[in-house]
C-alpha cells in the first residue's frame, strides 16, 4: 500500500528523494504483469530505454524484463533463495543501492 511505502521511505529518510510513490493496490494491477511499469512510465513521462525497474522479487523482476525493460535485481533477504534465478533475468544485480554508481 502507498502509505506503508511512504511511510519506509520516510523512516529512512529518503521520502523527500521521490516525486511520487506508485503502488499496484494503487491502480489495480500486479507485478505478475508489466502493467504497474508501463503505468510509472506514463507518471515519469520517460521511456521505457531509459528507465531502470528495481526489483528484489523474482516474479516481478520477470514480470518487468518480460515487458521489456532494462531491470536491476536488488539483494533481499527474503528472496535470497531465488538469488541466482534473478541474477539470470536481470541485467544487472545489486547487493546495495551504492552499486548503482558503478552501472
């Protein structure tokens, strides 16, 4: 949900870093599907060679390189399980967002 997202990002100090936050319970749609991307990239005004997904879920991360994003997995413990499967979808893989400097 939005506010639980906000609500992260502002316990963290970054909430102020985002023009805005786009949830799938937003616009009901889910990340089995490449609709919430393809809605972001109508928010961002950007296109979809220059816009990176960021996703630490396997599904989702298919879900976006399916519909034909550049997409950079992201370290969860939670999925650490499925850690070499997004490695192969993913154009690139993190283990913290410093990483990102180098891509």
């Amino acid at each position: 949900d939005k506010a639980f997202a906000e609500a992260a990002l502002d316990r963290n100090n970054v909430l102020d870093l985002f023009e805005t936050v786009i949830t799938c319970s937003e616009y009901g749609c889910a990340k089995r599907t490449a609709d919430i991307y393809n809605i972001a990239l109508d928010v961002l005004c950007t296109e979809k060679k220059g816009t990176v997904v960021f996703e630490d879920a396997y599904h989702a991360a298919k879900s976006a390189k399916d519909g034909g994003f550049v997409v950079c997995g992201v370290y969860d413990e939670s999925s650490m399980q499925y850690v070499d499967e997004i490695k192969g979808i993913t154009d690139h893989y993190i283990y913290d967002f410093s990483e990102i400097l180098e891509f």
